[in-house]
C-alpha cells in the first residue's frame, strides 16, 4: 500500500480524507492526556484545520464530559456520523455506553471497537484526527498503533519522577514500532498559588524537558496545573477557548502543527487514497 | 472450597498464611493509587500487622520507585521470595523488569503473571496482602479480581469528576463480582499553599464523600495534595513515616483495619488451609 513501510510490520492502511493522524499518549494514566487532546482539537480548530477526536480509552472513556456533549451517534448504512461539538468531530465510547457500567470487555473485542472507530465512523475530510490512546503501553495501545497510520504521537507526563518512568516507557514503545514522535508534553508543570501568586511546584518541575532531551525528541511545551483547567474539563469547557489562559494550550497546537509538518516531510511522499 | 461463595463464580483458592486480602483499585490513572498502597501497606507494618504489598500494575509498576528499593527476587525451588523494604514484603514486574522498556504483553500472558505473583510467591504469614492493581475495569483487573480470595477493595479518587465518572466504574465492576468494598478515599483533596499556607482546592473537593454516600459505600478519608507526598513517592520514602504529614495516611490504615473486620464478619465464617 505504501513504498516505505518498515519491514515486518503489517500494512497501515490510510484512513480516507484524513490527512494527518495524531496519537497522544501517555505511560501513566491521570497525568492529563485527555485534557491534552481535547485541547490540542479545539485549539487546531481555533486555528482553522479540520478536526477529529476519537477517544480511544474506552476503559474510562472522559473526552464526552470533557467535551461537553452526550448523545447516540447516528448511523447511516453502515458508517456511524460523528458527533460535533465546539468545530470538532468526535467519537468515544462514552457516547454508546454512557451510564457507569464499567466495560470489562476483553482484548480481542476491544481490537474491533476501535478499528471500527477509526475505519467504520464518517470523518470526512481532516487535517487533523487526534487519537487519544488509553494509558499505558499495554496490547490495546500496541494493537492500535501497529494498525493505524499514525503521522506522529505526543507524549504527555507531569514532572514527577513516577510519571517520568512510564513516559519513558511510552517513547519506547512508539519506536519499537516506528512511531515517530513529536514531542513530549509536560503537564500540571507549575501552579500559581490563586491566593498569593506564589508558584508551586508540586509535581515537581523540569523533568519533561530533560526526558526530552535525554531521549533525543522533541519537546512541546510546559502546561500549568491550574485549577480553571480541571473546571473547563469537568464542565465541558476546554480551557483553550480562554483569551489568556488559553494561550500555552494554542501554542501546543501550533508546535503540534509545525512538528507534524516535519515529521512528514521525513517520511517521504504519503499515497493518499481519494475517490 | 469455601461455603459461601456466589454461585457462578470460580472458586477463589485462599492464599495459604494470608489472613486478608485487600485491593486497592481506581477507574482512572494518577489518582494515587500507588501512592495510598505504598503508604497503607507501610502504614499498616507501623501499626504492628505483618504486611505484604503485590503490584499487579504490570505495565506501570511503580511500587520498586516508590518503596526505594530495585533488585532481583532470588527464587529457592519454585518459589520466589519477596523483598523486604520498610517492613513490608514486596513483589512488583518492576523487579523483573527493571529498564525502561515497556512490556507490551497480550492479555493471557499478564494473567499468568498475576497468578504467579500470588500463589508462586512466598509471602509467608501475612495479615494483610495489599494489591495495587492496575487502574481502569480491563480485563486484567477483572480476571484478578474473580480469581483471588479478595476481603475487600478500597477505590481511590481525585475530587475532580472525571475521576469520580471512572471510580464509579470500578465501584460498579467490584460489585459485579461480589467483592466487599472497604469504601472510597478521596486523595489530592486539597493543597496548603507552601508559601501563604491559603487552601487551594485544585482538583475540586468533597466529591469523594459525596459519591460513596450515593453508592451506599464507606468513605476512608481524604488525604492532602502535598508536593512532600510527591517527593516521598519519587525519593523511596513515603511519607506516612513522617510524625506530622504522616497522620491521614495512619488514620486510612486505622480505617481500613476496621473496615476489614468488619467486612469479614458479614462474609461468614472463612476456612483456612494450613499444613
């Protein structure tokens, strides 16, 4: 399908209209890579691209809450219709099991939920469709960026240590694969005391930068721990609308941006499949 | 094997010289999961009790960090021996597999694992064999959960609701398998300012409390955010062994004494294998 795809792996088909295919990913979970992502979609859409989310934690699936929006997709034939919500099209399985009955499903039907997410649902013409992966580096994530044309994959840790451990297990696990990576992305970097305007480094501090470093990729940015970004997320909100603290989530999506350019210029010309 | 077990359910084979089993559970990652283990199983040898702490997050693991300690389990005849670190004996794939490279297992193979590191292990005499499951419903914790002689889960959450969405989850899965819950703990609940000493309640507040109330379940307690918290886990010193900072993480491990008690009590009379 492609002329350079590395050796053994299966092959990635494209994914019709979509042009660029981003994964965000973490090795810990709780560290803000959902908050990440719907941030990253509507600031891209901010920005004028075209936009897909599809929420691939179908575990703990929260893009729906931070999103704002709960409803069945409908279906036409046999392509499921996205929902749209702040100019971006989105698909989670909060959507189809909405109520707080856990999914304890199994690995292999789990495979199919979500290639049906990525090859099933009518995204239409992207510029952008931002995948946000379960934590971890278990065989869901494997499964998924085996089998999808993935352009690049940010990584999102915090500062701390504990976080730093698994996000260095994450960049393992995109290049075992020959998932290039676009950066690293450190979350709840700093907070700012509300009531003194001290800063607080609770997570610590810096660790995103030096991993980045360390491993030889890129680094994104630093985002604050600020408690208006867990009420944008917990009222559907996303801060990145916000005029001023908004800003460091649109810078992400610019570097975002600039660094998707790069990594497919490195990979040589794309076949794209159009009708 | 014992009489009073749920019809459908496999038999759950207790663990021979351990007296109970509790499971420290959450829906969603970096809540402190980890971080409530690690302090309640050291909390717990603090209080006299003869403790044992397995990490079954096998693609995170954490504990090794946390606990300060990373070596090789030696293994006499088919039988591994736990580490002793701080009075608690432990076990953890981080052992194991100590690097930076992900385990990018399928499901069955990490069901053996599991097994192994609860029955192929010599934990000896223990009161309590703390589990740190991974977060999330999956598979893994759910076939953990329906095989091991469980006494009790304990669900861990940040205030914030996105984590009390995915907490429901897992209060839902644990009573689909009939395991008791011990009640909820609500950590990260709030943070005094290093510098004005001022409240900031980051990730919400009262959630915790509010949700058990609604799922008629116990309410542990809340433990504070606190950076202290944060370095204890990245440094191998958890902080429940500080005098000061230490007391809610004490009073969880009091709780959670209780609680086991007491949920043992309603279970019925247990039957014990000894040689």
């Amino acid at each position: 399908m492609s002329p350079n795809q590395p050796g053994q792996m299966p092959p990635k088909v494209p994914i019709q209209g979509v042009k660029n295919l981003i994964a965000v990913g973490s090795g810990k979970g709780g560290v803000g890579k959902t908050t990440v992502s719907v941030n990253l979609a509507v600031g891209l859409a901010q920005l004028g691209h075209r936009v897909g989310l599809m929420d691939a934690d179908v575990y703990g699936p929260n893009v729906p809450l931070m999103m704002g929006i709960n409803r069945t997709p409908m279906a036409y034939g046999e392509r499921i219709q996205p929902l749209d919500q702040l100019g971006v099209k989105l698909m989670s399985m909060g959507f189809l099991n909405p109520g707080d009955k856990p999914l304890v499903w199994r690995g292999p039907m789990l495979h199919s939920v979500i290639q049906q997410f990525l090859r099933g649902v009518d995204w239409g013409e992207l510029d952008y469709l931002i995948i946000d992966l379960p934590p971890g580096t278990g065989d869901v994530q494997l499964s998924l960026i085996q089998t999808a044309p993935i352009t690049g994959a940010i990584v999102v840790t915090t500062p701390s240590d504990v976080s730093l451990e698994d996000a260095r297990k994450a960049i393992h696990m995109f290049h075992q694969v020959r998932v290039p990576i676009l950066g690293i992305v450190e979350n709840m970097s700093f907070l700012n005391c509300p009531h003194c305007h001290e800063r607080i480094d609770v997570f610590s501090h810096g660790g995103g930068r030096r991993t980045a470093k360390e491993m030889q990729v890129h680094f994104l940015g630093e985002l604050p721990l600020d408690p208006q970004i867990r009420i944008g997320g917990d009222t559907g909100s996303p801060i990145v609308m916000r005029k001023a603290e908004g800003e460091p989530f649109l810078e992400l999506a610019r570097n975002a941006v600039a660094r998707t350019a790069e990594v497919a210029q490195q990979e040589g010309p794309k076949i794209e499949i159009s009708e």
